[in-house]
C-alpha cells in the first residue's frame, strides 16, 4: 500500500477529470473479461419472452391490485400497507425493469421491451432517451470519474446525501426538476457529451409527455381535492424507492474507481429470494457488467460458471454494508481509500493498471 495523499477529484462529464480519462485511455477502453467457452455464452444470451411475460404480469398484477386496496381503503390507517407494496413495485421494480428492458435483453421481442422500458422510465422520472444513453456510457467507462455519469457515492462520500436516497427526497430535487428543464429549455452540456445529437430532439420531446402526465395529474388531484392522484402517480417514487438504493448502492460503493476489470469495481452480493425478483437478478452485478447481453434470468448459471475467477460474493447484504461502511468512513479523508477484495487462489490476477494505488482492506 502506497501513502494515501488527498487527491480531488471532478465528477464533471465536461470537467478535467473527463480530458485526463480520454488522454491516459481509461475512455472506451478495454476491460477484462473472464474466459467462458463460446458455445456456452452463445447458450447463455439466448433471449426469451417467457421469464419475462411471466415477471411482468407480477410486477403489472401487484401494482394493481396493491393499487385497488389503497383506493378502496383510502381516508384510513388500511392503506398504508397497501400503499407500501405498492410504492416498492412501482418505483424500486421499476428500476430493474427500467435497466434490463433498456438492455433489451429482458424480452425476446423488441416491442416488449420498449413498452416495458417506456412505463418503467416514467415511473422513475427518467428522461428514456437520455437515460438509455447515460446508461450505455455507464457500461463502457464504468465508475471512470470525468465519464461515467452512474456514479452514485461519490469521493470523499457524501454520507447525508446516501442516507436521504434512501427516502426518494433527492429524485425531487434532481430528476423532477431535469425533467421540466428538459422539456422546457433542452439537454445540458453533460446530458450533450453522451446523448448524440441526433437524440437531442426525441430526448426533449420525452421529458415533454412525462411532464405532461405529472401536470395532469396534479390538475385531477385539485379538480378532486384529494392526493390520492399523486399517492399513485409520481409520489410512490418518494415512498417506494427505498429498495432500489438498499440493493443499488452496493453495486459500486466503496471499491475502486478508474479501473479496467470489473471484479475491482463492482461487487456481487447474495440476497433473498423477494429482493432478487424485485431487483431482477441484478445482485449478481460483476457478471451482469462483464456480458450485459446475458439476461438477468440467465445470471445465477453465468456466476456459476465464472466464480472462480472473481471475488467470493458477500453473503448478504447486511454483511456488504457492514464490508463496505469502514471504507466509506476512511474516503472521508483519503479519498484515494478503496476496498481491493481478495481472489480466489484459481483467478488470474486483477488488472488495474490504471490505478495508482491498491488497498488489500479497510481494516489496514
């Protein structure tokens, strides 16, 4: 482990952080991959519609019927459970609809997928066409500072702004006020480094119809005098996102930025059986960003056959965040401290390169 000196850092997608990435080839660059036979990858990406007309018809299913109970108990203590299932499936499933369907490798048929991904985006409030883009540079230069526009804890890590994720507060005061911006004024220069031009109109027009739909619906709950309008459009993203930030934080936080394998910046974690439906097998996240076209039904057989070249997946979750809270309290002041897990004896070794500094634990 080398001296660990502060060292600022510029999340700007337009910044110096972003020139240093492209000049020192961290940009589009090529990552490591473990070695699985053709033939059996070839057998793993095989998409189908079946999994996923089956989840849908869940997840769509909850919803309404979780729906159908809050409005029927509404005015009293009833609705709250109710409105608590709800609220997860609509904002916190949404997410994993919203990523695998942007993939296009949930369904078979394209259609679906496009159906799927345009409800999930609105659900959200995420721009489609914007988000599709961003998601595709999170996918090329992953947690590459200056290009991945992804990067959910940031360094030295914000512990306040982690902790209000968790309540959806800062999807109103990010992606509702983008999505008026959008439609009202157009991209910014950071969403115009990776939406091509050629985008720029359709991304306009689509923040245009969601906000068309939130003004509707905020015109019928004063029309009616009620909130319930909201309590189903738009606020079960306040109420409802709480799972997504629990599953989706692990996914990066606390491992290594500007690197170029996979295995040093995203982590794998086993969780039980009604937040991996929910989160649409993404838990198995270091697989997932190493072949992104294998379906997330397909994930569970991918990490069997390529455990043996990453590090041991964490047991729960509960075990990440307890892995992962030391490290977040050490970047407060090193904001070069990561946490570098330990391979199994039959991997090949890490490829960081790119990297100035290796860290073996948070405990050192």
């Amino acid at each position: 482990m080398t001296s660990m000196e502060k060292t600022k850092r510029d999340y700007s997608l337009v910044g110096e952080s972003t020139k240093r990435a492209i000049e020192t080839g961290l940009a589009s660059a090529e990552w490591y991959h473990t070695e699985v036979p053709r033939k059996v990858m070839k057998e793993l990406m095989q998409r189908s519609d079946g999994p996923a007309i089956r989840d849908t018809i869940v997840w769509a299913g909850v919803q309404i019927v979780s729906a159908a109970g809050a409005i029927y108990f509404w005015g009293t203590w009833w609705c709250v459970p109710f409105f608590l299932v709800y609220g997860v499936f609509y904002a916190s499933a949404s997410d994993s609809r919203w990523h695998e369907c942007g993939h296009g490798t949930a369904f078979r048929t394209r259609w679906m997928n496009d159906v799927v991904y345009q409800i999930a985006s609105f659900q959200l409030m995420r721009n489609p066409v914007a988000w599709r883009w961003s998601h595709a540079r999170h996918h090329t230069d992953t947690i590459i500072v200056g290009r991945d526009a992804e990067i959910a804890v940031m360094r030295p890590p914000d512990l306040l702004k982690a902790a209000l994720a968790f309540t959806g507060l800062l999807d109103f005061r990010y992606s509702l006020p983008a999505l008026f911006r959008q439609a009202l004024v157009g991209l910014n220069a950071e969403e115009k480094s990776y939406v091509p031009e050629m985008e720029h109109h359709k991304a306009v027009v689509a923040a245009r119809w969601h906000v068309a739909i939130y003004a509707a619906t905020v015109a019928l709950a004063i029309a009616l005098g009620s909130w319930l309008p909201l309590m189903l459009i738009g606020l079960p993203r306040l109420y409802g996102t709480w799972h997504m930030v629990l599953t989706g934080l692990l996914q990066h936080i606390g491992l290594a930025d500007n690197v170029t394998d996979h295995r040093l910046n995203t982590r794998t974690v086993y969780m039980n059986p009604v937040s991996r439906f929910i989160y649409w097998n993404m838990n198995y996240h270091v697989e997932h960003h190493m072949f992104p076209m294998v379906p997330y039904h397909a994930l569970p057989r991918l990490h069997e056959l390529i455990k043996h070249d990453l590090p041991e997946a964490n047991p729960s979750m509960w075990h990440a965040y307890r892995e992962v809270w030391p490290v977040l309290l050490k970047q407060l002041k090193y904001e070069d401290f990561y946490l570098k897990r330990d391979l199994p004896p039959t991997a090949k070794p890490y490829r960081d390169e790119f990297h100035n500094m290796t860290v073996p634990s948070a405990a050192e």
